[in-house]
C-alpha cells in the first residue's frame, strides 16, 4: 500500500540516495534538498518502507510552484494529490505527461532539452568584459526583458542577485546579457537565466557568457548542464558551439499560467 508524507530528517538519506541515480537531471533537488529549505517542499511515496515516488514542490520569486516528480506510475499519480495551487508548472519526463493531465489542465506545453557538457568537451570563446551584477544593477537586471519594471520586480531583481551568482555584460552602465549559476553541486553545476536584450543579440554576448560560466565551473566539478528549450534553435547553437551535447528530453507543463521558457 503506498503512504505519501511530507519528507522528515530521517528520509533525506534515502531520498539522497534515490536522487543520486542520475545527479545531473536531478541536481537542481538535490541542491533545494541541503540549501534552499525555505523555498522547497518535498514528498515521498513509500510502499513497505521502500521510496517509489518524490515530488518536488519550489516556490519561485515569482510566486509560481514547480513541481518536480519521480517514480513509478502508481507513485507519481499518489502524489499529486499534493499540490493544489492556481498557478503551477510541471517539470516532468515525456512519460509523465498523461498522469499530469489526468489530474491538472494544461494550459501550455513545451518541450525541453537537458544538454550535458563534460570537462575536456569544452570550446570557450569569452570575447566581453563580464562581472557580477550587485543590487545596485537590480533596476538593469528586472528591466532586461522589457523597457520598464515595477518596484516588485525591482525587489525580485535583488533577491535573485543575493542568491545566486550572477554574471553579466554590460554598455554604459546598463545590463545587456546575463546569466546566472542556478545549483552547484559536487557531480554537476547547472547554469541558466541567460537572455540577451534583442538590440545586442547576434554580437556573441550569450556565447561569452556561457563560455564564461563553464570555465568558472570547470574549475570545481567536471560536468555543466542546462535546460533549452527544444526549438530554441539559435540558443542551442551557441551551446553546442560551447561543447554541449543533449542528455535528456523533459517536458515544461504549465497550469493557470502562460510562461514562455
């Protein structure tokens, strides 16, 4: 009989374990499971004392949940009974897709690439000045995608620069590209977030910055990986030109929302 539970402190080694059977897709729950306590939530599905099923539950600065899952069928479909927000998106393998949509309306779909870059496949072509945005650039930061932000995003903008290693390349004090280290872990750290203002694209912006964030990480672990959207073709381009190669096929599932990844 399966039992779904909200995980405790005597579960994380079993869930460690579970996850670890492929760190490079997973290392985004492994890093929310040790450091981001106040943004995740997990639950596991056991049968007998043996974990069948987890999900994910992260709540983003935008106020949208995540839901990562893992498991055999039965697991899966026990565990969504757990969330139950307005606002949600899936990020599930192919082969979940029908049990989401059992339960959930999906409101759009995307198909997404996890591309993988080991130590020794790399080609770093870093042709920009680049630094650390600090919350002073958080206006340049929360107006990158568009002409104005408001005084929320602003303070998004801040939090994100507090929490996680940004990188970017600017002109005349403004912000034009950026990107960010999203989860470092021993086995693999993932890079994303990254997004060039539509003026400067085709100037090599993004291929610097992607250049920029493997050699920083190739200095502690010996794998990058990244998510892409798969008929994202130009970005794909440049991270095959970095030396990233395709791993795994994922699905972005959205629910009461419409966000372009």
């Amino acid at each position: 009989m399966f039992n779904v539970k909200g995980l405790t402190d005597d579960f994380v080694p079993l869930v460690d374990v579970f996850l670890h059977r492929d760190p490079f897709v997973n290392a985004y729950a492994i890093w929310d499971l040790y450091f981001l306590p106040h943004r995740a939530r997990f639950f596991i599905c056991l049968e007998d004392g043996e974990l069948k099923g987890l999900l994910l539950d992260y709540l983003g600065h935008t106020g949208v949940h995540s839901i990562w899952l893992w498991g055999i069928e039965e697991a899966v479909e026990k565990l969504l009974d757990a969330p139950s927000y307005e606002r949600m998106i899936f990020h599930v393998p192919p082969e979940f897709e029908p049990i989401v949509r059992r339960r959930f309306t999906i409101t759009a779909r995307y198909p997404v690439d996890f591309m993988l870059l080991r130590r020794g496949g790399e080609h770093l072509y870093i042709k920009h000045e680049i630094r650390q945005p600090t919350p002073a650039d958080a206006i340049s930061l929360a107006s990158l995608r568009g002409e104005t932000s408001t005084d929320r995003e602003v303070e998004e903008a801040k939090s994100l620069i507090r929490e996680q290693p940004f990188y970017g390349i600017f002109k005349n004090g403004t912000l034009i590209s950026v990107a960010c280290i999203q989860a470092k872990i021993p086995e693999i750290w993932i890079i994303g977030g990254i997004y060039t203002k539509p003026e400067y694209r085709n100037k090599g912006c993004a291929t610097s910055l992607t250049s920029f964030l493997v050699k920083e990480a190739l200095a502690e672990t010996e794998h990058i990986g990244l998510y892409v959207r798969e008929d994202n073709h130009p970005a794909k381009h440049i991270y095959e030109k970095v030396g990233f190669k395709p791993y795994k096929k994922m699905l972005w599932l959205e629910h009461g929302i419409n966000l372009i990844p």
